[in-house]
C-alpha cells in the first residue's frame, strides 16, 4: 500500500525528532527493534531510516546510500553522519515520492537522496 500522506506536520520546524528511551508506553515496551518494513510510527505514519557515515580512513567519504528493500513504510529518512556519529545532513522522502525517482535505479548515491526534503 502506498500513500500521498502529507508529512508537513513532521517534524516540527524541520527538526529530527528526540524521543527519551524511558519512559516507554505500556504497549511499546512489546515491541522490539527489528520490524518488518519500518523503524517507527510517529502520529500515524511508518517511518523507515537508513544511514551512512564515512569508514574513518584518511581522505573517506560516503559514495554510495541504501536502497529500500521494501515499501512498507510511509516516509523514509536518509541520515548522513560524521565519524564520530554527529549527524550531518538528514532527508525525507514519501514512499510515492521514493518509488517513483528510484525503483528502476540499482545504486544510490547520497545526491540521489539529496532531491528529497532536507531535515538537517
């Protein structure tokens, strides 16, 4: 199932969301860090996350991101991070959105996720 779903809500000011593991509600303390096709909800909508960060060696750079390999989630974010896990840029992209720019594209670079909505 795919869908238009405005994420103009999310997130607020176009900030990334900080959630405090604890505490936890009743009905997610349940839940587990491996979910088929999503990471989170957040009001309502899937979220799927993929991230990149140089390996550390001298002269390294991310050249090339993940690609979905599913499409049940509503909204995806890229996260690129320094070595030391500082995030650099985020991007959002609607499943819609993401299906149609790079369904028949077989490796993505991090300009490819660049054309999305910039989080960060």
């Amino acid at each position: 199932m795919h869908t238009n779903r405005s994420h103009s809500s999310w997130p607020p000011a176009g900030r990334l969301p900080y959630r405090p593991i604890y505490p936890l509600k009743f009905q997610e303390r349940r839940k587990t860090t491996v979910q088929k096709g999503h990471d989170f909800v957040f009001r309502g909508a899937r979220y799927q996350v993929k991230g990149n960060r140089p390996s550390g060696k001298p002269g390294s750079f991310v050249t090339w991101v993940p690609k979905a390999t599913n499409y049940e989630w509503d909204f995806l974010v890229w996260v690129h991070y320094n070595q030391r896990y500082e995030i650099q840029e985020a991007w959002l992209w609607g499943v819609s959105e993401y299906i149609a720019a790079f369904d028949a594209i077989k490796r993505l670079s991090p300009a490819h996720y660049r054309q999305g909505q910039r989080l960060r």
